[in-house]
C-alpha cells in the first residue's frame, strides 16, 4: 500500500518535536552555567609571583564593576562613574588588593560601610531567586506549549491522512466501478 504524503509530515514532526525538546533542555543548561559563572565572577586561579600585577588588575576590574559608587551622581559603577570620589575608592581597592585582601573581603566591607544598594551583582537570594529562575520556567513553559501544539497537530494529520486513505479508497473503487461498467457495456454491444 502507498504512503501518503501526511504519513511523512506526521513523521517529520514527532522529530521536530524531539528536536525541540533537546534544544530546550540544552537552553536550560547553559542558562544555569551562565548564571553561576556570572555569580561567581572569574575563576579564581593561583598566579605565579611575575603575574601578580595583572592578578591586581583583573581583582581591581572585578570590585570596580560589581560596586556601585556612593557618591551621590547617577547609580553607576565606579568603573563608569568620572566623580573624584570614585577615583578615590578605585585607589583605596588596588591599595587593599596589593595589600593582600581578597576581592570578597573588600566587596564585603564596602557593602557593609554603605549598604547593599551599591552591590551592582543582584543577589542570588531572597525575591531575586524567583527573578533567575523566570527565563528557565518560561522556557519550560513555551516549550510544553509548543510541544502539546505539535502533538494536537500530528494527532489531526494522522486523522486526516486515515480520512484520505478512506476516501481515496473510495475513490478508486468508485473508479474501478466505472471503468468495469463501461467495459461490461462494450462487451454487451460487441456480442
């Protein structure tokens, strides 16, 4: 028996869906990686003594672009922030990083000095959990509505490809019957 044409889409689409199901799930992963990457900052790695000004460096680029400025001017980090004041914080970090002290000692004091509105790095806690988790429950989301979506639509191909094998066998026997008729009545006239 010949397949129909729906038979292949119907087929087609159990694979979309598996494609998107495993594409999801890829989106989810990664979005976690990225989260906890960007929660934990640059990988803390033991750098020999030759390399410890560049250590300073990236410490320094880190506390300045996860604090924000105290000043007073627009809620800016001290990276971006041009007031004298940031300069001066921006010394007093890479004084504290030569000194020693770690970037979360020094993040740590300054938050407790002038409060937890100046972290620029939202906090994995609290509210801010539910504000993490939405792209991941959204995309979860989607992605079951996507999959019902196909699964109605291949559930109504197969039906409608079963209607047109039904109706095409129809057709055919309808067709045979017409040509066999015609043919009965050729034999008639010819004997």
């Amino acid at each position: 028996m010949k397949t129909g044409r729906f038979e292949r889409i119907t087929t087609s689409n159990e694979f979309l869906i598996l494609n998107f199901v495993s594409i999801v799930l890829l989106l989810i992963v990664c979005s976690f990686i990225v989260t906890g990457y960007a929660q934990t900052g640059k990988s803390q790695v033991a750098a020999p003594k030759g390399i410890e000004d560049a250590t300073v460096a990236s410490d320094l680029e880190e506390l300045l672009t996860t604090v924000y400025c105290h000043c007073g001017c627009t809620r800016e980090t001290i990276e971006v922030c041009t007031c004298g004041t940031a300069m001066d914080i921006e010394n007093d970090f890479r004084d504290r990083l030569r000194a020693g002290e770690t970037v979360e000692q020094i993040r740590t004091d300054y938050l407790d000095t002038y409060g937890p509105q100046y972290y620029a790095v939202m906090p994995v806690e609290g509210i801010n959990l539910l504000a993490y988790a939405m792209p991941v429950i959204i995309l979860i989301l989607i992605g079951g509505v996507v999959f019902v979506v196909l699964r109605r639509s291949t559930g109504s191909m197969q039906k409608t490809a079963a209607g047109a094998r039904e109706a095409s066998a129809s057709q055919v026997s309808d067709e045979t019957v017409q040509q066999v008729e015609a043919q009965l009545e050729r034999y008639r006239r010819e004997s």
